[in-house]
C-alpha cells in the first residue's frame, strides 16, 4: 500500500477535502501558461534603432565635444612638452598636429553623419571613402609640410608626427567614450522582458 497518493482520486473520501485544500495536488492543478514560444506578440527586432531623427533634422555626433576638448588638452599639454624639451619648433609641431587631427577628423564625423541622416543607405560606403580621403589629405599635408623649409627652423616633424599618433587615439578614445555614454552604439537599445 502506498504511503502517499499520486492523485486525489487515490485519497480516501473522507480525507480528500482537506487534502485538496492543504495544497498537496497543487501542483497537479495549475493553470498551463504559455511559455515565451508560445505568446503572440510580435518579435523584438534588434535592427530597429531608437526613434529616429526626420531626415536632415541635423546632425549630432556623440562624443565630438569630449573628443575636442581632450584633443584641445593634449595639444596645451604636448606644446609646454615641446617647448620645454625641444623649444619652439617643438611647441609649433606639437600645435599643428592637433590642429590636423581635429580639423581632418570634425569634417570626417560631420560629413558622415549628415550623409547617415540624410540616406542612411549610403552611409558605410561614404565613410570608407571619407576614411580614405582623410589619410590621402593628411599623407598630402605632412609632404606640404616637409617640403615647405619649415621643418628644421620652425617645425619639428617628430613632434609634429608623435602628436598626431596620440592626438588620433585620444580622439577615438574620446570618441567611443561618448558614444558608450549615449547608449547608440548598436541601435538595439534594451531588450523586452
């Protein structure tokens, strides 16, 4: 004889009230819930993006006063390093790097991003050739400004090139920084429970 029921047919009838209501088949008894497969609601895309902007309502990149205020703060602090070790050519090479990355790097966030509000179809393929544009243009300055006799007397190349590598990773650190932020890296934003 079994020492516990399996079913509350198997209880006695006079035990069976109390039995029930104690919640011993409860389990037994539950209403079926449908599981997430199951419901009808449509799926969660995680291509659509957050509310979009109208079409040339302007264009704003996340991260570009950070990245200019820090790229600003590095060409203060590498021009006083320039003077300092080298003197004034180092100074002025240290200044007309920065002014390089930020004036080549605005225009390739600006021109990219009014592209993408504008037609967003298009918008990889103008950054890959804003990308390229961007080197050509700043392998094309430093030749203006190697050959231009500025070099040795007013301009120091080494530092006008050490400043531009650290200037571009600060710029995309500052970058990604806000971009993190503002919580549009992927478009996805929260996922539904």
């Amino acid at each position: 004889m079994r020492t516990t029921p399996r079913h509350h047919r198997d209880v006695p009838e006079f035990a069976r009230a109390s039995w029930v209501r104690s919640g011993a088949c409860a389990n037994f008894h539950k209403p079926h819930r449908p599981t997430v497969l199951e419901q009808k609601r449509p799926p969660i895309m995680t291509t659509e993006g957050p509310a979009t902007r109208p079409p040339g309502a302007g264009v704003r990149v996340e991260g570009l006063g950070l990245a200019t205020v820090s790229v600003a703060v590095l060409g203060v602090a590498a021009a006083g390093l320039g003077l300092l070790v080298q003197g004034t050519p180092g100074a002025v090479g240290s200044l007309v790097g920065v002014v390089m990355v930020v004036v080549f790097f605005c225009f390739g966030a600006l021109t990219v991003n009014l592209v993408a509000s504008w037609a967003p179809q298009v918008s990889m393929v103008v950054a890959l050739m804003t990308y390229t544009l961007q080197v050509l243009l700043l392998a094309v300055a430093l030749v203006a400004v190697a050959r231009s006799g500025l070099v040795p007397d007013t301009l120091d190349a080494r530092w006008l090139g050490g400043t531009v590598m650290v200037a571009t990773v600060v710029w995309m650190g500052a970058l990604l920084v806000g971009a993190l932020r503002s919580g549009e890296t992927s478009g996805a934003g929260p996922v539904a429970p």
